[in-house]
C-alpha cells in the first residue's frame, strides 16, 4: 500500500490521462473528479481502474472544496495533480515517507513544480514556486475562482522535490482559450479584492514565503501598467531572458493574460458605476 490517495481534476483530458495515470500507477487509490467531459475521460479512467466522480465546474476553489468535502479518500494524506502533470520517483519516495511516518505533525505541504514549454524547462521565468498540493481534506480549504489559495488548519511544510508539467501539452491554442477563462476568473477576484482586501505591507516582510506572495499580489492589483510590469519582472528580474526563445514567448504571453484581466476589470468597474447611477431622464 502506497499511503497516498492520488487527487486528479479533468476536463476533456484523453490525450493527457495516460501519461499521469501512468506516473502514479503505483498508487492503490486514484480519485478523478470531471467537470463533465465530452471524450473518452471517463473511459480511460475507469479502464485503468481510478475512481470517477463527474460535476459541473464551479471555480478551482468551490471544485476543490466539494472534492474535499465529499469524496471519501482511502488514506489520510492527498496529492492533487492536473492531467498535464507528472509524479516523478523522487516525489513519490518523499510523499510516502511523510505518510508513513507516524510523528509527522505537519498536516499540509508546498511543493514546486518543473514548466516546460517548446521542449525546455523554463527554469527561470516560471520558476517551480510553491502551490498546495500535499494534504490532509479534512484540515484544508481553498479560496478563489481561480489560482486558489489554500486555508490550512495547522502546521504546513515545504517538500524538497518537484512534479513535472507540460502547460501547453496541447497547444497554443487550447492555452489561449484556457486563459481566456481564467482572465474572468482572475477579473472577478481583482474587484474582490479592491473591495474587501486592504494593502498590509508588513505581510511583504513576513518569514512565510505565500504570505509574502500573496500580498505583493494584492499590491500588484492597485498598480498601472500591470502587463509591462509582469513582463519586466518575468524577463528581467527572474532572469526569464536566460530561457531562451521559449523564455521570452512565455514572458510575452504572461504580459498578454494581465492585459486580459485588466480590461475586464475597467469593464466590470464600469459596469458597476454604470448600475449605481440613476437611469438618463430623455427629453421629449
């Protein structure tokens, strides 16, 4: 027994399946939860024997939520992967040894994650980062439509090694359309955000590094010229320029999904000041 219950979320993935399914076959318990494929998803998975589960998408934070809330996983700890990313040995050596490890008190960990795109690993502009991917359900919850941030109920950890994923395994285009959704997503939250969420700059200077991420969002949020900035800081600042031409087409297409989300932020900003205002009185 593995000791570790494998957490996939698809939509229309057939082409992606069999490689992930494949990277985490040494796993006794693999939960797929759909968000009502029109391929041969479901038949894929059942074939190579996960558990389906299928709903309608409601935003990555409420899908998360109910997987969390309603899916019965085998063992107490959960690794969460999309269709398009890889478990490597290395990983899977450190997840099990966490689960099998009695006095572990951590109940959460960060992991990072290798991006490749055009055949190579953009080391620099988009690093591996930390996202939330190794838990315990009944001490986590996420929020946000979009890039969700995870509110944990105890003690969190970091992991030394990294999953693999492939961010454009199918094409530009499919990217392009992705992103296109989640710019809304993204838009919804920016309004959010600027109602209910003040700037706190001490979280700049926290010792936990997503709490420093997460405020220097928040920050990026009341600033102009959101889409140069996100391209300087990338190519620039990271280092993004040592990647190459796959470097700086990533960098450009990051600048062009902030542009995405700003627009619909000044159009949802003015059709709310357009709502709050009485209708025109019209003259005879």
């Amino acid at each position: 027994m593995s000791g570790v219950s494998i957490f996939i979320q698809t939509l229309n993935e057939e082409k992606n399946l069999p490689g992930l399914l494949d990277s985490v076959a040494w796993a006794d318990d693999v939960v797929v939860l759909d968000s009502l494929s029109t391929d041969a998803t479901e038949t894929i998975c059942r074939e190579r024997g996960a558990r389906f589960f299928a709903r309608a998408y409601d935003g990555r934070g409420p899908h998360q939520n109910w997987a969390m809330e309603n899916i019965d996983f085998k063992h107490p700890w959960v690794f969460y992967l999309d269709a398009d990313e890889r478990m490597t040995d290395e990983l899977r050596e450190e997840i099990t040894a966490i689960a099998a490890d009695p006095d572990e008190t951590r109940v959460a960990f960060y992991c990072g994650r290798k991006n490749y795109f055009m055949g190579k690993w953009l080391k620099h502009a988009m690093p591996p980062g930390h996202i939330m991917r190794f838990f315990k359900p009944p001490h986590i919850r996420f929020e946000r439509l979009a890039n969700p941030v995870p509110i944990v109920d105890g003690e969190i950890g970091y992991l030394r090694e990294h999953f693999l994923h492939d961010n454009f395994s199918k094409g530009i285009g499919e990217w392009l359309e992705r992103h296109n959704r989640y710019s809304t997503y993204e838009a919804t939250e920016t309004m959010r955000a600027l109602a209910e969420q003040p700037v706190r700059l001490r979280n700049l200077f926290a010792a936990d590094a997503m709490t420093r991420r997460l405020e220097l969002k928040n920050l990026s949020f009341r600033m102009p010229g959101r889409p140069w900035l996100k391209f300087l800081y990338m190519y620039f600042l990271k280092l993004g320029f040592l990647d190459g031409r796959p470097g700086l087409t990533y960098c450009r297409l990051q600048a062009m999904y902030e542009y995405q989300i700003c627009l619909k932020v000044r159009e949802m900003q003015r059709a709310q000041a357009e709502g709050s205002q009485p209708p025109p009185r019209h003259g005879r």
